[in-house]
C-alpha cells in the first residue's frame, strides 16, 4: 500500500511546490526570459543546490532511497547535437507555452483544462520525435 | 490565483498589446489557456505549437527542466548545462522575436 502511495505523495509535494513557488505560471516564465526578476532562478538555484547535496549523498552512499537501497546514476552519453538542437527546441516551446513538462499536469489540476490539449501535443511532439529519430544528428 | 509579476514585465506586455494589470496578473496566459482565448487562431497557435515544441524537445534532448536544469546539474553533467543553454537560446529566441509575432495573429 504504502509503496504505490509514496509515489502519489512525492508527485504531490512536487506539484504543489510547482504551483505555489508560481514556476508553473506564464507570465513568471516570460519575466524569467526577460531577466526582469530574480523569482524563476531563485526557485531552480535553490533545487540546484539542493540537487548537488542529495546526488553526493546518494554518491557517497549517506543516502538511501525508500527501499535502503543504493542509488546508481547512469551518466548522459557525450554528444552535442541532440542537446543544442533540442534544447532550442524545447526553449521555444518553454517559452511560449510558459510551462514544461511538470507544471502542464499541475495545471490540468488547478483548473486549466485547455492544458489537456497542450497535454496531447506535447505527445504529438514526442511521436514526431519517434518518426524521426533516425534522421536527426544525436 | 494572481501572481506578483515586476512591473517591467507588465509593461512590456502591454507594449505588446496585452491589457494586464500590475499587481493583477493571473496564471496562466488568458489569450491562449482559457477556452475564449483558445478559439481563437492566435490561442490555438500558442497552445498546439508550444506543447509540440516542449514534447518533441524534450524527447530530442533527453529531458526537460526538472530532468537537466535541475537533476543533471545537479549531477554535474555537462550534457545537461548544454541542454539548459539551448533552452535559453530558445527561449530568448521565441520571447524577442517571434511571440511578438504570434500575438499578431
């Protein structure tokens, strides 16, 4: 019970971290792009920093995950291609969308269904993707 | 739900022809998020183009925000600080030059 639970709490405390901190709004997104605010970098600077401490915890093996188990990290292949092209990529979306993946859930659930047809082209997106795999520099 | 957004940022939409309000901004972009403002050829655009774009990026980049501006950071991989600069690419991309387009729709 308590194993299918926990990943509803995290998903939880994530979503409502989104949507309170405002990262999931439009408009904190565009001011973000615009440097006009210190708010957006602020929120990932802080999950930055969190992040360096937790991954060198589950590193040096101080940290467990849920189950006492060991947390492996699988490095990123090196390449330059797929990173720079679909950063841009993804960029363009982020930006005028004003959200990424996380926040588009947080956002159906707060009472934006017009997130639910963002949410079905997002996965139009990631079939174009698939269709064209092979074709694109990685 | 408002959202206290600079008041440089208000400015520059409303030179772009979007009526907000300092101190009165809401969450989401009304133009395109809600359903009045997604009938429209402008709102459909906004909202079909980024959620293509957002999905195949990130599929293409092998993650989002969360994935590498956060945990692959976080993890000291240079992969992800590349990725994070394509999104700032794009994003300052889309938000100067061609969202002041799409508005004029």
């Amino acid at each position: 019970m308590f194993n299918t639970f926990k990943y509803i709490l995290v998903g939880l405390i994530f979503g409502v971290t989104m949507y309170q901190s405002e990262a999931a709004s439009w408009f904190r997104i565009f001011e973000m792009f615009h440097f006009q605010s210190f708010h957006m970098y602020g929120i990932i600077g802080t999950a930055v920093v969190l992040g360096i401490l937790i991954v060198q915890g589950f590193k040096r093996g101080v940290m467990k995950n849920m189950d006492h188990q060991h947390v492996e990290f699988t490095d990123k292949n090196k390449s330059i291609p797929r990173y720079l092209i679909g950063g841009i990529i993804f960029g363009l979306g982020w930006a005028l969308g004003g959200v990424c993946p996380g926040p588009m859930f947080v956002l159906i659930g707060a009472g934006y269904p017009v997130f639910i047809i963002f949410l079905f082209a997002t996965m139009l997106g990631t079939v174009a993707y698939g269709a064209l795999r092979s074709k694109l520099p990685h | 739900m408002m959202s206290n957004i600079s008041p440089e940022t208000v400015g520059l939409l409303n030179d772009l022809g979007l009526e907000y309000e300092y101190g009165k901004v809401p969450y989401v972009l009304q133009e395109a998020f809600t359903w009045p403002g997604f009938f429209t050829l402008r709102g459909a655009t906004i909202v079909i183009l980024a959620g293509f774009l957002v999905g195949f990026g990130a599929r293409y980049a092998g993650g989002c925000t969360s994935g590498h501006a956060i945990s692959g950071i976080a993890n000291l991989q240079w992969p992800s600080l590349l990725a994070v600069c394509g999104f700032f690419i794009g994003g300052l991309i889309m938000v100067n030059f061609i969202f002041p387009f799409i508005l004029k729709l």
